[in-house]
C-alpha cells in the first residue's frame, strides 16, 4: 500500500501550502519557504528511489488522477481570494459565511506578500496540474483522460500542451525542431519565449492539417487548438466575475508561474542533448533523475529517460533507468540553479561533457561539433 500512498504525499503538501495562502500575511512567506526546503532537503538527504514495484489497482491510479481537479480548483479560488475586493457581492457573501480570522489575515496581507504568493501558487499549480496533465493526455485512447487534462492545463494558459506535447515534442526531442529542446548556452528566460512561442505555432500547424486531411475549416469548434485557449479564457472570464480587475491579473500572474515552472522543468530535462533526427529516442536523450522526493512528488516524471523512450508508459510503470544521463539533482534544486545562468552553466558544462564522451554516438559528436 506504501507504493500508492506515496504518489498522495503532494496533495498533502498542497493542502498545507493553501493553508498558508489562506493564513495570510507572513504565513504566505514561511509557508513557500517551508515547501521549498522540504523538497530540496527531501531529495538531498533522502536519496533515490529505483524501486519498481507492480501497481495494479487501477480504481487507486486513478484516483490519484483525477483528484488534482479539485485541488487545482481550490488554488485557483484561493489565488482569487486574496484579491476578491471584499466590498463585492462575492466578498460581502464570504464574509458572512467564513470566519472573521480569515477574513483579518487577508486585510493583514500587504503587497509584497501577494507577490511572493504567485510563484508559491505557480509551483503548486504546475505541480498539481501540470504534471498529471502531462500523464493524462498521453492516454490518447481515452477522451475523458485527455479533456480532463486539458482543462487542468487551461489554468495555466497551456491546453494546447495536450497537442504539441504528445504529436511534436516525443516525435522531435533532442533536435533544433523541438521548441522545448534548448540548445546549449540558451538561458532558460530566453527558452521561455522561445518555447512559449514555438510551441504554440507547432500546435496549431498540427492542429491546421489535421483538420484539412478532414476537409473540415479550420476556424470552427472542430479546432482544438482555438477550443484550448477558449477554456483560459472561461477560466479567465470567471476570474473576472468572481474577483473584478484583479482577480483577471492574479489568474494571469499565477498562470503564467506555472507555465514557466513548465518550461524550467523542460529546459532541465533536455538542455544540450542532441539527437540526429532520423535516429530513434533512446534514454540517453534525456536527463534523468530518481531522487525519492521528486518521483513522488510529480509521478515518476524525473524518470524521464524511459518516458521518452517508451512516451506511452503510464506513470507507475515507469523505470528507474540507473544507467541514464543523470540531472543535477533533484527537481526543485535543479530549477533554482537553472534560474541562476552563470552557475547553470558552469555546472552543465562538466554533464554535458561527459554525456559526450559516455552517451553520445558518432552521428551526435557529429552534430555537437557543428554547435
């Protein structure tokens, strides 16, 4: 049983971290900071995880699913809360109805403290929706799986990620074609617009020939690229209704966090791995990771080199892969370096040196040469 409640322990932490925002004022500091250090001190002191154990109750795995909806939720109506004008009618309706500590610790809230609050949403966004997004719109063969996470990805303005993702990026990775590959000596805030932007125009190419192989227009609810934005933009509108002007910039701010925790976690996963593009995906053309904390954290996504390698392996299948190029460390550490370019740099060029000499094949020490 230890195997599945495992994969439960971010729920837990999310939980805990709304209650932080909703504790208000320097609660909101020390809740971020607490969540930060658990995983960054969990991966470092607790160390990998290279169990594969059978996990066969189904009914369990997807539980452990579709229960991010509710919690990706319950952070988008916190995120609103903290800005809901109170003299509103959903505020004068809130205040009646929740306790005045609440209530208190929201006034008690300053500025600066609601601006530390949308990398602290962003990060349990992304965690939460993002990363179980990412495993059920790779269940292709299942409608429900694959509508359910394009909507956890509306929240972050990426449910276009369900088309680009699966028919460009697994099909493309490790090569200059790949909008979430960076090549290497990008910084990960110039990847971001690159990625933001390729991605985008990759999906609707995609999305534009499927619809003409069908004879069907391209500017019609048949397009489910034009569908994906229309749910930010519910999304956003709601915002709006719920919480006013602010409550539509807080949606956006803690939306576009958790996008950019997307593509630090892609550019950490691919940076400088190459691939000549008429050769298969193999492990190596990933960076790999089974720190303990991480993998129970975002579902076996650090196992990342068998997820390239075989993209249609659910989550719990996944294997630990011991042999891969090995990422820094574990994700969260890894992302506060990567958000550091010098020290990124410094630091990757020693594992890109050796994922030269010990993983790459003469067709890719061809391309590294020509970088």
């Amino acid at each position: 049983m230890w195997h599945y409640l495992k994969f439960f322990n971010f729920y837990i932490a999310v939980l805990l971290g709304l209650s932080s925002i909703w504790l208000g004022n320097y609660f909101i500091v020390y809740g971020y900071a607490l969540y930060l250090a658990l995983y960054i001190l969990g991966d470092a002191l607790l160390g990998d995880d290279i169990s594969e154990p059978p996990l066969l109750n189904q009914r369990l795995l997807r539980y452990m699913l579709y229960g991010a909806m509710p919690i990706a939720i319950m952070i988008y109506l916190s995120a609103l809360w903290l800005v809901l004008p109170l003299h509103s009618t959903t505020g004068q309706w809130i205040m009646s109805n929740l306790p005045l500590y609440f209530v208190n610790a929201k006034l008690d809230t300053s500025w600066w403290q609601l601006v530390i609050a949308v990398p602290f949403l962003g990060l349990m966004l992304g965690g939460v929706a993002t990363v179980v997004a990412h495993e059920l719109v790779h269940k292709i063969g299942n409608p429900i799986a694959v509508a359910v996470g394009r909507w956890l990805l509306a929240f972050s303005f990426d449910a276009n990620f369900s088309i680009e993702h699966v028919y460009n990026h697994h099909i493309k990775v490790a090569t200059p074609e790949d909008p979430a590959t960076a090549p290497r000596g990008r910084n990960v805030y110039v990847h971001f617009v690159k990625a933001f932007s390729g991605t985008q125009k990759a999906g609707w190419q995609i999305e534009k020939k499927r619809l003409k192989r069908k004879s069907i227009s391209i500017y019609s609810w048949h397009n489910a690229f034009l569908r994906g934005w229309a749910m930010s933009i519910i999304l956003l509108t709601l915002a709006y209704i719920l919480s006013g002007v602010f409550g539509a910039l807080m949606f956006v701010a803690v939306g576009l966090s958790a996008k950019f925790t997307l593509e630090i976690v892609n550019y950490m996963e691919h940076y400088g791995l190459v691939r000549h593009p008429k050769q298969p995906v193999r492990p190596r053309h990933s960076w790999n990771s089974n720190r303990r904390v991480s993998c129970w954290t975002m579902f076996n996504l650090p196992r990342h080199s068998h997820h390239h390698a075989q993209g249609a392996v659910p989550f719990e299948k996944l294997k630990a892969m011991p042999d891969s190029p090995e990422m820094i460390g574990g994700y969260i550490s890894t992302m506060a370096i990567a958000l550091i370019p010098p020290l990124w740099f410094k630091v990757m060029e020693k594992k890109l040196a050796h994922w030269d000499a010990n993983f790459a094949n003469k067709e890719e020490l061809e391309i590294i040469k020509q970088l």
